[in-house]
C-alpha cells in the first residue's frame, strides 16, 4: 500500500481518481462478505469429503440429480450447474458412472442428447452426503444466525441474484 507521499515507487494517484475512505470501506465489506462465504462454504464441501468421501463436484451433480425430475438431466444441464466445461463434466460423470452412482444413455427424444440418471446406490449416497451437508449447514450458519437471521441473509443474499433468484427463496429454515 502506498503511503502519503507515495514514496512505495507507485505514482501517487490524483485525489478523483483514488478511491475514497468510503469506496474503500466498502470493497472491505464486500471482499469480507464473499470471503466468508467461499471459505464457509469450502467447509461445509469439505465436511461432506470428509463424512462420506464425495468430491465437492461430484456431490453438486449428485445434490442436483436427486432434485431433478425422475432424477435425471441432460449432461448439459449438469454442465451448466457443475460451471465446467463439456470435458470437465464428463470427468465428473465418468467418476460417478465407475462408483456405480449414475447411468448414462442417449435421450430417446434426441439421441444427441446424453442423461444421467441417479441410480439406487447413488441416491443412497447422495441422501447421506446432503445428511452430513444440512448438519453441518445447520451447525456453522444456522445455529450461529438463528433461524430468523438466515432466513434474512438469504432473502437479502437472493433479492440481489441478477438472475432473479429471490422468487426461489424459502422463507422458514426447518430444524430438522
């Protein structure tokens, strides 16, 4: 950081073009707010890993499929959820396919298309996985928060989606 005279081998920047006290509190409070977000959310991946040996990546496709109709997607839609590409998608589905966790088959709709369908055992797994997940949520967010309190967060947190997700906001954090 520069100091006042700018003597860190930095230009000084001309007083409208630096950031004021205010604008720099702010970026604080945001690089605090997604900061403890990524990280809480880290934990809460890596207490899944820990309890149940599912991969952060695998237990989003595994979280998303046992909320899909007939608990089945086209891989893109997995793509699209997981944020990686068709390549980094298929390592996830290769991996989940080899424990035996999902199915793929050509759509009969569209041959074109690839599904994954959750199977018996991948359900099993899944449901303990999103178990130790809602525990831990509960434990690290919740609890601390009080139930009105995150409620609050998250409505918040959703009215600011730019993809409009406050209409999905569940109001009530059920204890269990």
């Amino acid at each position: 950081m520069a100091d006042v005279n700018g003597m860190d081998g930095r230009t000084p920047c001309a007083e409208e073009d630096c950031p004021s006290p205010a604008d720099l509190a702010l970026l604080h409070q945001w690089n605090q707010l997604q900061g403890a977000f990524r990280r809480l959310n880290g934990r809460l991946l890596d207490d899944v890993e820990a309890s149940s040996g599912v991969s952060p990546s695998a237990f989003q496709a595994l979280w998303f499929l046992v909320g899909s109709p007939e608990r089945t997607a086209k891989m893109s839609q997995l793509s699209a959820i997981l944020g990686f590409s068709t390549a980094g998608t298929t390592k996830v589905a290769d991996r989940l396919a080899e424990a035996g966790l999902i199915e793929r088959s050509p759509s009969a709709a569209d041959r074109r298309v690839i599904l994954v369908t959750l199977t018996a055992h991948g359900l099993e797994v899944a449901a303990g996985a999103i178990r130790t997940f809602l525990a831990a949520l509960r434990e690290r967010a919740v609890e601390p928060l009080g139930e009105d309190g995150f409620g609050a967060l998250v409505r918040s947190v959703a009215g600011l989606d730019p993809e409009g997700g406050a209409e999905e906001c569940v109001v009530a954090v059920p204890g269990g």
